[in-house]
C-alpha cells in the first residue's frame, strides 16, 4: 500500500512539474523570451509565484517522514495543486509551440532527468517543482549559442531572398500607436495597383519579420509593407539593416512602452531609425505632423500629412465624424469610409498619401477607402439593435484611450466604458491612469474596472470628478462586465467601449 501510495505523490509531482513548465513557458513567451523582462514579470508577480511553490513545498517535505497519514494529506495536496495549475479558460495569446519552445522544452526535460538521475531522491521532484519558474531561464542560458546561430541562419536566408529581388519596394512602418492601422489601410490602397505583401498580425519583430520574408515573399510581389514594432533602442534599426525600406512611415510618437524606453526620447530616437534607414536609401519619409513630437521634426526627405493643416503635403479637410462613419476631403476629392474614430482620418490619409506618391490618383483611391475595414480589436463595430459594443482591446496608451472616449461620446443613448487601465508607462503608470479616469466621467454614464493592479488610479481619478459610486462596479473580466450590463434591462440604445484587455502576463 504504502508503494502504491509514493507512486501515486510522483505521477502528481511529475504532472503538477508539465503544468508549471507550459504556465513558465508561456510567460517566458510573453516576455519576448528576455531575461530582464522575465525578471520584471517574475518581481511583480513574487507573491502569487511563492504561493504556488509553497502548496508544493508541504507534500515535499512530507515525504521525509513514512506516514501514511501525512502521506494521503500529500496526495490531496498536490491534487488541489494540479487544479490550481490547469489552464483556465482560452488564453488571450496561447503558448505557441515554435521550433524554438520545443528545444527549450527538451532542454529542460534533460536538466530534470539529469538531476533526478544524480540526486537519486523521491524528493527531487518536489524541489523541481518548487524552482520551475527558473528552469526556462536556465534552458534559455543553454540553447542561447544555438537559438544565435539559428537566428544568424534564418537573417541571412531572409537578406538573400531580398537580395534577389531588386525590384521590390519595401515600405516600413512604425510609431507608438496607429502603425498596424495605417499598414492595413495602406495595403487596401495600393492593392489596387500592385501585389502586396505585408507582415501579418502582431509579427513586427525582427524575426517576425524574417519569418515573413522566408514564408510569404514571392517573386510576383511589387511591395512589402513591414510593420516595425520596438521595445528598446536599436529594434527598428535591427529590422532597416535586413529590409532595407525605401519608404516609410512614422504614424505617432507617445508615452507607449514607456517602462522599457524610460523618456519620451528614446521612443523618438527609436522611431527616427527607419528614417535613418529610409534616408540612407534615398527614400522620402511620411511623418503625421498632427503628432505634437514629429512636427517638430524639421528634416529633409519628408512628406507631411495631417488633418486641418494647408501647409502640409496631404491634409484631410472638411471631417465628419459620427457613429455611422467618417468623411473628408483631399486635395477637393471626397471620401467617405464605414470606420469609427475621428482620429482614423489622419491614419487613412497617410496611407493615401503613401499610394499616391506610388502613382495611384485619389479618385482611384476613393472607393478602396470606402472597402476599407476596422482591423479586429482596434475601434471595431460590433452592432446587434440597439447594443454596439466597440472593441478597441488590443492595446491601449494615454492617447488612444482618450481617443476613443471621444468616439465614444458620438453614440446616442447609454455610454459605458470597461477597463483594466493603461499598462507599461513606468513611472508615469499612476499619472495617465488617473488623468484617464478623470476624462472618462466626461462622457460614460456607467464605469467598469476590470480588477487589476492599477484600476485603483483610474478610481481615483473618477472620484476626483465626483463621479456617483453607484454607477462604478468592479469585475474580474470584461465578459463579466457584458453580462453585468446585459442583466441591467436597459431599453434606451446602450454603447459599450472595451478599452484595452490585459494581456495573460498581466492576469496571473
């Protein structure tokens, strides 16, 4: 009885160890598999990463004693533990099973198998369990001489395919907010003269970039569109050195991913090395002069454009913003587009702009824009009678969320916003999420704040406009908020706004 019980408290430590090697995995993923930002991950969440080892910690050290009491205890223990770890419910990004996760995996298997090999000890395996949380970090720190020269290999497939296309014209584009929207719209639009490529979804990294390349690049595409995301200094440039655009496009420049950049400088600095590249390309550079930071960028080899502004190369007059959609002028030629979000028309015509230099005329330009389509999560439309929900969850930063507050307050009826806050402005977290609760008592007649560490700034700042407690709820999830609110029975026209969605790093 008493082998059959061990035999039972190992299959439970070796299974509860699967579950915290793919929950690490996962994190370690989310990361972008870097130490620091692992690290940082690891700091803010020590408290909830301690209790998990601790309801291992027990049935480990009940296994000194033979008792089978203590034993059985252990068995219910580490059961309750193996629930605990389970995945629940659909991670917003699941953990992708990349070639480069997989020998991780296996990496760590053989770090185990070593160990337990060595040590020779049932209570091996509790330890292991205990210290899962570094074991990627240590795998990581093995494979690191592989995973280089495997990625030196891929960069170097990626720069040949290019080289063999000299014809191609590649058009980066990058900014703090507004880049996966304008690279969308400038897709539709010279789709009706050339074969595009573009990065897909969120693949703006370098090697998300090079997968692009080595996977969809063919001989028959005129121009790649490259979306150009960053988290520190040099990542824009890592990208220009393999594409190496003749045009771009800086979309923004803001407070975003302010706890890896630390000043507003080095976002610009940052962003101004795809015009670094473009210049040395003999390109030209199409800058939103609406953005307070790149207007003040008086360099050569630009185009402008902006709303309002005739000195501009291309400047949208004549808006009208409603919840039905957007209108404008160019250059006296018209356009009209289903899109929400007065903030879009300066997206829409910098991609106008861009297919226009590339000889596409406005009036063939006018019915592509009417084509056009919110991308998913970024201000979408989502109607069924009088409920619209607009869903801007992907990513949210202190001007955007204001943004859309405005579009917002163009619907008729009940407003409602539900939110988590506004995430990665290091030291200026607190400032922005007060300042966003503050402007959104200006507009929404009901508030919803998706627990999370910094919804107590948001409450604060509504409080300070004095905003009625009654109509402040607290929720666990944002599909716990559409229930709420659902449940209410409101029978005037009801707008809910999902601004931003924490991603799975930020909900532990």
């Amino acid at each position: 009885m008493e082998i059959i019980i061990k035999i039972i408290i190992k299959i439970e430590l070796i299974v509860n160890l699967i579950l915290l090697l793919l929950f690490y995995m996962h994190m370690f993923q989310l990361n972008a598999y870097f130490l620091k930002k692992y690290a940082n991950w690891m700091k803010v969440n020590i408290k909830k990463i301690l209790l998990r080892s601790i309801g291992i910690l027990i049935p480990s050290l009940t296994l000194l004693f033979n008792n089978n009491l203590a034993n059985v205890m252990s068995i219910i223990i580490l059961a309750i533990s193996i629930f605990a770890n389970l995945p629940k419910g659909k991670a917003k990004i699941p953990l992708k099973f990349t070639n480069r996760v997989i020998r991780m995996f296996i990496t760590q298997v053989i770090i185990i198998v070593l160990i337990c090999i060595i040590s020779n000890n049932f209570i091996t395996l509790g330890v292991l369990n205990i210290i899962a949380f570094c074991l990627c970090i240590i795998a990581n720190i093995i494979n690191y001489p592989m995973e280089y020269g495997i990625r030196k290999y891929y960069i170097n497939d990626a720069k040949k395919i290019l080289k063999n296309m000299p014809n191609l014209t590649v058009i980066g584009v990058t900014g703090s907010y507004g880049k996966t929207s304008v690279k969308n719209f400038l897709v539709k639009n010279l789709s009706a003269k050339y074969e595009v490529l573009t990065t897909p979804k969120n693949y703006n990294t370098m090697m998300g970039v090079v997968k692009t390349i080595r996977e969809e690049l063919r001989p028959i595409h005129q121009i790649f569109v490259c979306e150009m995301g960053a988290t520190k200094i040099g990542d824009i440039k890592e990208i220009c050195d393999i594409v190496k655009p003749k045009l771009g496009v800086i979309t923004s420049i803001g407070p975003q991913h302010l706890e890896g950049f630390k000043t507003i400088d080095n976002i610009i600095k940052t962003k101004f090395e795809l015009y670094d590249s473009v210049n040395k390309n003999g390109g030209i550079t199409f800058l939103n002069y609406d953005n307070e930071y790149l207007s003040k960028q008086n360099k050569p080899n630009i185009m402008t454009y902006g709303v309002n502004n005739e000195k501009l190369d291309y400047s949208a007059f004549n808006l009208k913003s409603s919840s039905q959609g957007l209108s404008f002028s160019i250059k006296n030629v018209e356009f009209k587009t289903k899109l929400i979000g007065r903030h879009n028309i300066a997206n829409i015509t910098g991609a106008i702009a861009v297919a226009n230099y590339l000889d596409i005329s406005l009036d063939r330009l006018v019915s592509r824009v009417r084509e056009i389509k919110s991308v998913e999560h970024r201000l979408q439309l989502i109607s069924k009678g009088n409920f619209n929900i607009i869903d801007d969850a992907y990513n949210s930063n202190p001007v955007s969320s204001k943004s859309a507050i405005d579009t917002l307050s163009e619907f008729e009826g009940i407003k409602i916003i539900v939110t988590p806050g506004l995430i990665e402005l290091g030291g200026d977290e607190e400032k922005f999420n007060f300042e966003f609760g503050e402007y959104m008592c200006n507009v929404c007649d009901y508030i919803f704040l998706v627990n999370s560490t910094i919804s107590k700034y948001i409450l604060n700042g509504i409080n300070s406009k004095k905003f009625s407690k009654d109509k402040i709820f607290m929720v666990n999830s944002p599909q716990e908020a559409v229930t709420q609110i659902t449940n209410f029975g409101l029978n005037d026209k009801v707008t809910v706004l999902l601004e931003n969605d924490l991603p799975d790093n930020y909900n532990l």
